[in-house]
C-alpha cells in the first residue's frame, strides 16, 4: 500500500485548520500514558520514536510529498476529500504552502527510547516552528497514535515478563544470563500485519534475546542502529514442527527423535516438539531409553509440548488439586467447573508431576547454592501455547514450591500476549496543550462536568 502523508490522519481532521481561531500561530502537543489498567503497573517504556520520525516524518513525506510535483500531490488529496465530504468543501492551499516550504516544521522532543515514563507525563512534545503551520501539529495525532502505542506497549509487556524471570532467577539462584532467553517471542504470526509483528517484536528484544521474529531484528538495524555482526541482537534455535515429527508416521516417532539428536543435530541446540501424538508416553517412555544419546550430545535437547493447559503440563497438580481413591488419581473436570456440578476425571502419575519433575527424574541435575534443584544441562523444556504474564508467575511459583528453578525452562509469548491489547492498556493519547494566537499565548484544557 502506497501510503499519502497527507492522507494519514482521521476524516475529522480535515477541516481542523480552518476551524482554529483566526492567526493561530503555534500549536504544542503532548503524547502521553495518561493511566495504566495492569494492576501495580505504573510505567510504560517509551520506544518506537526514532522508528516512526525516520520512516514517516522524514521518507515518507519526502518521497511521497516533498519530492512529488506539488500539482499531483495537491490533486489526489483535494481528490479525496471531495469524494469524502464534497467537492470544494475546503481549499488545499495551505498543503500547497507546506510544499513550497519543503519541510516539515516540526520540533519533537522525547524522553530518551528505554525511558520508564510515569503514568501522566508526557513522553514526547510536538510544537510547529513556522507560526503559519500551527494547523499541521495535531494534524499528525492519527498517525503519531497508531503508531507508538504498540511499540511502548509490547516493550513494556516484554519488561514485566523479564522482571518476573529476573524475581524468580534471584531467589532460586542460577545464572542470570539465562533469563536473556527465558521470554522467547513466538508472536509473528498471530500478529495484525507483518509491519505490527516488527514494532512489537522489537520491543519484545529490548528485554529478551529469544525471538522467532526474523524481522524485528530487521527492524532494529534499520532504524535503531543495531548490527547483529557486531552484537547478538536476537536468536533462536533448530527447531521442529508437527509437520516434520509427523511426516515419518506414529510409529516411528522415537526413531524421529533419535535421528535429529544423532544425526541432523549431533550438537548443540535442538527444540523438538512432542505431543504431536502422546507427550506422556514421550516423558515416560521416549527419554529415557534416549538418555544416553542426550547425555553424550555437547549441547541440549529441549522438549517441547504444545497443547494443554500450561501450568498443568509444566508443574503438574499440587497435593490439594488431587483425590485419591482406590489407587488412582482424580481432579476436576474443567469442563463441569461452569455447569453447577462438579465432576471428576482421572490422571495418570505422569501428568500429576508434571513434566519438569519429570525431567529431573530421568536426567538429574543439582541442587544449587540456593538449595534450588536445575536441571542437567542436557535437557530443557520450552512451552508457548497461551502464555499470560499470569500463568508465567503461577508456573514459577508452583515450580519454586516443588523445589525446583527454572533454569532450564524458556516461556514462548506469543499473540496471546502481545496482539491481545489496545491502545487503551495505557491510555495513549495526543493532546494539544498550549498555542500562540496573534500573538498572545493560551493554554489548552478541558475540564467537563460529565468526566
């Protein structure tokens, strides 16, 4: 899509320069978190300022206005407002003045990208410096919102992921490096459009190394100066899909599992996921007759199930979610929870440990500094089905009250985090705040009685 500077903006903005009182001069506007809905959440982290003044402030009016013929860029907008709200409705002059001028006349000053703003402060000013430009100020409100929201909200969702990791990492005593990887970013394709998967996956890489997003990397080195031949900035490893685990047939799923960890992946890193038929019989059965392949491998095998609900599959059940009876195990059916009545269901010993239990007890590991148990280094689990900041904090608390660090765990956020939000998470809004009118200065408020 050709995108028109001109044309980026709301319908109603159209006729807002001729609506300003008479001699308006100077316009200043404020871009500002004006409130948080996350509970305990009192900032967002302002990024995406230098992506959006490099690729719309600059290239686009430059190559799609600037460096047009003024007549043909002056023609399809009055084209498209006359098809909008009727012919000669208002006059273009004042486009046709902004293209003699040649620039924007605009300063924009921003709390540096990275920035913790408080909620009601103002992250970024805009103000004309040409008093006969006043009107292009909030002319650019539309495309300013659409634009910086998500960024500041995917880096900020990224960094309460990150400080949870970074609790759990401090009090269960391993390595801090490794909370770089623990939020992986498996978003891209549930994202709005490829252009969304970029400016959130971008923000997702200021806290975490982890993404499967190829192209928030791009973006990075496009816009903010990263250099990925000179610093890691994102990564990921070998992984498989159902497509692969499946194509061989269920019967020869371990033999699967057997040749990626021998021979296409003898070292290293490799994700394998494995509940394309039975993950149970994969905890129970598969591993360890593989054990010793995995053991011998300079690198580690990492197990990935993909269906369930995740603080089960991960940290299984505690003692007071369970009812034994007769030597076997009963929990509530989740689909009767809703339906008056309470009905139970049986699991298996496997699902009531849970997977990373489970790890422990084919593969070992030790018991830290902390008294924590990680696991062997040859082993790993990841999950990225429905991650919430939610479950992130039960799985780790469950997984401390077992004993247990998360050292080897990596939590894929995917869509379900990042495209499950809104503009008003933090209530974005550009609002004009003060102006110049022949002359005089005045402030700009709104106080009503109905608010």
């Amino acid at each position: 899509m050709k995108l028109r500077p001109a044309h980026l903006k709301d319908a109603y903005k159209i006729g807002h320069p001729f609506q300003y009182p008479d001699n308006t001069e100077y316009v200043n506007s404020n871009l500002t978190p004006r409130h948080s809905r996350i509970e305990g959440v009192n900032h967002v982290v302002t990024f995406g300022l230098q992506y959006f003044i490099k690729e719309y402030l600059i290239d686009n009016w430059n190559k799609n206005f600037f460096q047009q013929p003024k007549e043909e860029v002056v023609a399809k907008y009055k084209r498209r407002v006359d098809n909008m709200l009727g012919k000669d409705c208002i006059t273009i002059a004042h486009f046709e003045k902004l293209h003699d001028l040649g620039y924007l006349p605009l300063r924009i000053k921003a709390l540096p990208e990275g920035t913790l703003c408080p909620m009601g402060i103002p992250m970024m000013t805009i103000k004309n410096t040409h008093k006969d430009f006043g009107w292009l100020v909030n002319d650019q409100e539309t495309l300013i919102s659409t634009t910086l929201w998500k960024p500041c909200t995917s880096a900020m969702t990224a960094y309460l992921y990150r400080k949870e990791f970074e609790r759990h990492c401090k009090l269960t005593g391993y390595s801090l490096d490794m909370v770089n990887w623990q939020g992986h970013d498996f978003s891209g394709r549930g994202m709005s459009n490829i252009q969304d998967g970029a400016v959130s996956g971008a923000g997702h890489l200021l806290s975490f190394t982890g993404t499967d997003t190829v192209w928030a990397i791009d973006f990075l080195e496009d816009y903010y100066g990263a250099d990925s031949d000179k610093e890691l900035v994102g990564g990921s490893v070998p992984a498989t899909e159902h497509a692969v685990m499946s194509l061989s047939g269920k019967e020869n799923e371990i033999d699967t599992f057997k040749r990626l960890i021998t021979k296409v992946y003898p070292s290293g890193f490799v994700s394998i996921v494995s509940d394309t038929w039975d993950f149970w019989e994969v905890m129970e059965k598969f591993l360890p007759s593989l054990k010793p392949e995995i053991m011998a491998r300079d690198g580690r095998v990492v197990i990935r199930p993909d269906s369930g609900e995740p603080i089960r599959i991960i940290c299984g059940y505690e003692d007071h979610e369970i009812l034994r009876k007769d030597g076997k195990i009963y929990v509530q059916d989740p689909n009767t929870l809703n339906k008056g009545t309470v009905e139970y269901i049986e699991i298996s010993e496997a699902e009531r440990k849970g997977a990373y239990q489970l790890l422990w007890e084919t593969f070992g590991g030790k018991i830290n500094l902390k008294g924590y148990a990680e696991l062997d280094p040859h082993i790993g689990l990841i999950y990225g089905d429905s991650i919430t900041l939610y479950r992130q904090h039960e799985i780790l608390k469950r997984l401390e009250r077992k004993g247990f660090s998360a050292s080897n765990l990596v939590l894929g956020i995917g869509s379900y985090t990042y495209q499950f939000v809104t503009r008003d998470v933090f209530g974005f809004a550009m609002k004009a705040t003060w102006g110049v009118v022949n002359g005089e200065e005045r402030e700009i408020f709104k106080d009503p009685k109905t608010d």
